[in-house]
C-alpha cells in the first residue's frame, strides 16, 4: 500500500507582503505528478488546508482543483488543523466520500475507520508464510481544541487529555489485523517548531507525548513545518510531512519534502520526496554598504531575503537600497555592532503568537504596568470564546 503524506498547506498565505497562491499551485501541480509517477493508493493531508478559517474565493477554487484532480487518480484522506475552519472543510462530506474523497473532520468519526485496497503493483512475489495484506486502515484525529471537546470527552482539559481519549476509541475499534494508520493534526512533544506555526498552547502546556499513538503503525502528522520523523516506541513510526513550502525565515535551509510510505502487515518503508522551491530564503548580514558591494552575496541576488544591518548609526533609505541589489528583500532588522545591549526588531506574524501573551504585552506597552490576574483571565476566557467558535 503506498501512501503519500503531506500537510500544512496553508493556501492562500503570504511570505510577508509576497502572495505565495501561484507557488502553491507549482506545488499541487508537482503532487499530482507525483502521485501519477509513484502509483500512489492514497494522498493524506494532515491539516491546515488553508491558511484561514475564511479562505479567499481564488484560493478555494484552487484547493477545488486540486481535489478534483487528485480524486481523478487516488484516493483523498484530510482532516482540519487549527488554521481550517471543521464546519466549512466538513461540508458536503458524506458526499465527498462517494468521490473518493474523505473529509474527517468531526469527532464522531474518530472510530470510523477508512478501509483502503491497494492498486495492483508490481511486487516480487513472497512465499505463503510472508506474504503482506493489500489492506490498511486510517483513523482520522482533526484538530481538537481542548476547551471544547475536553466536556465531551469527559477528560483533562489538555491537549494530552483529548488526544488520549481519542485514541482510546480508535484502539477500541481498530483490526489488529490490517495495519493501522492515524493522522492527526497536534504538537507532539520531541517535535522542532518553526515560528510561522499558530501558536496552540493551553495553560502553558501545548504539546502531547508521542506514546499516545501506542498501536498505530504510523502516524502522519500535521501542525510542525519543519520535517521530522519522532522517537517513537518499536513498531511505531511518526512523522511530520512539515510544509510543502517555507513559510518564515526560521525555516531557512530546510529541504521541503513529502513523505512516501509503502505500508503493509509486514513493515513500513518510507521515502522522502523534495518538493520544488519557489525561492530560497537567505539572511544577509553586516554593513550596509558591504551587503550592497561585497561580491560573496551575489549568489543570494535572488532570494528572498532577511538583511541584518550592523552599522553603528542607522543608514539613510536601507530598505531602498538594499531592493536595488537584492529586489526580494522582504524583513530588515538592525543590530549595530557596536551596542552593549541590543534590541533586534524584528517582522513577526503576529497570528503565529499565544494571543494571550499579546494581550497582556499590549497592557503593558500601554498602560506601563503588567496586567492583573483579574485582566489575565477575562483575557483567557475570551480567547476560549473564540476558539470554540471556530471549531463549531
């Protein structure tokens, strides 16, 4: 059986004030091509479709065709991550299904396994006793904001808490004969984060141990944009697909990648497939007029760019400047070298942060003193309001 793990698309983002719609169609066209080439049985996406809750007309029009063609070949597996609005991506699911299509994003599905055969490959052929099911099961584990489902499971309101009272159902209703795939969309603690990833935190706490997966054969995970697999317990493998593309300067330098995994009663094998790159990002650093003159920086003419600049007094018109040589220049900070204490201003999605901790910093920059325990909790509580908003 072989599957093609991918998540985080996040359609209709932007790189600062770059739309990155055109490179993320580049992309959809390349994992078409893929799943085409490799004989793909299923494509699973393991959330955060869209980069918000109330995507663009464009950019639902393109995941429509994305979907279109990928049924046309495969099946299609997905479930919402904490971008994606479960109400809207769970519409018209039942029907979707019919279309090779499953959209798993409501809890009541968590014990409804999808049973998939593989298409016929070309395989040595193995003798009786070692011979490998075409079958799979997945059981599919949406986003699960912990201030909502934390009632209806009757468990610890956390993201542990949530996700152990999810796999309890699943391991009650899994075969034990047919391997056992899970995906879901969470931080799982071992895991690397980038900062263009929304922060989920709840009291503090955002992640969840990897051991609460115990049965599944492998986990295809969503939510982290790096690429990882996890320590994970024998006769477990885990892994985040990361994002197709890089998303923050954090991610400089990774190797984008889809995963490919060949599944079956007798192991797992998994590959990892690069994704193109629409531009690479560079951080540049030093004097101004070293970063426009110095010829070790021209290979990164054409990247997208961070320009650290360390002159001793700020430069007249830098960002100017620097967009003559390097016309993708998207993030400036300054640090000069010759200060004792630094403050490093920096460009920062403001919705990758706890909105809690931004509140609270908001008071402080306005009203010169922190906020009040009383203020921290009105604040907790009408974040909560939202979240589950969203999630209804």
């Amino acid at each position: 059986m072989k599957l093609l793990h991918t998540s985080d698309w996040h359609l209709g983002r932007n790189l600062f004030s770059v739309p990155l719609l055109d490179h993320q169609r580049v992309f959809l066209e390349w994992l078409i091509a893929q799943v085409d080439e490799h004989q793909v049985d299923a494509v699973i996406i393991s959330g955060d479709i869209y980069d918000r809750s109330v995507p663009a007309v464009e950019t639902i029009s393109l995941f429509e065709w994305a979907l279109i063609e990928l049924a046309k070949r495969t099946e299609v597996v997905l479930i919402p991550g904490n971008h994606d609005s479960a109400t809207r991506l769970g519409f018209a699911g039942p029907l979707l299904e019919a279309a090779r299509v499953h959209v798993r994003a409501s809890a009541a599905d968590l014990a409804r396994p999808i049973i998939l055969t593989a298409r016929t490959h070309e395989r040595p052929q193995a003798d009786d006793s070692t011979q490998a099911t075409d079958r799979v099961q997945i059981f599919c584990i949406p986003y699960l904001e912990p201030a909502f489902h934390s009632a209806n499971f009757d468990c610890e309101r956390s993201h542990a808490g949530v996700l152990a009272a999810a796999m309890d159902q699943i391991r009650s209703a899994a075969d034990l004969d047919l391997p056992i795939v899970v995906v879901s969309h969470a931080f799982i603690t071992g895991g690397v984060a980038s900062e263009s990833e929304r922060d989920v935190r709840v009291g503090g706490i955002p992640d969840a141990p990897v051991s609460i997966f115990q049965g599944a054969n492998y986990v295809a995970l969503g939510h982290l944009h790096r690429p990882q697999a996890l320590s994970t317990p024998d006769g477990m493998l885990a892994r985040y697909s990361g994002s197709p593309i890089a998303y923050s300067f954090s991610e400089e330098g990774q190797v984008k990648s889809v995963v490919l995994l060949d599944i079956s009663s007798l192991g797992a094998e998994v590959m990892l497939l690069p994704t193109p790159t629409p531009r690479p990002l560079s951080t540049i650093r030093g004097d101004l007029e070293d970063l426009l003159n110095d010829p070790r920086w021209q290979e990164a003419q054409d990247h997208w760019i961070r320009a650290v600049v360390t002159d001793d007094r700020r430069p007249e018109r830098p960002m100017e400047r620097l967009r003559e040589r390097f016309p993708h220049t998207l993030q400036l900070e300054f640090a000069p070298s010759n200060a004792l204490l630094t403050n490093e201003f920096r460009a920062v999605d403001i919705a990758t942060l706890d909105p809690v901790e931004v509140t609270s910093q908001f008071i402080n920059y306005v009203a010169g003193i922190a906020a009040t325990d009383q203020e921290l909790t009105l604040i907790e509580q009408a974040v909560e309001r939202v979240r589950i908003a969203q999630v209804q």
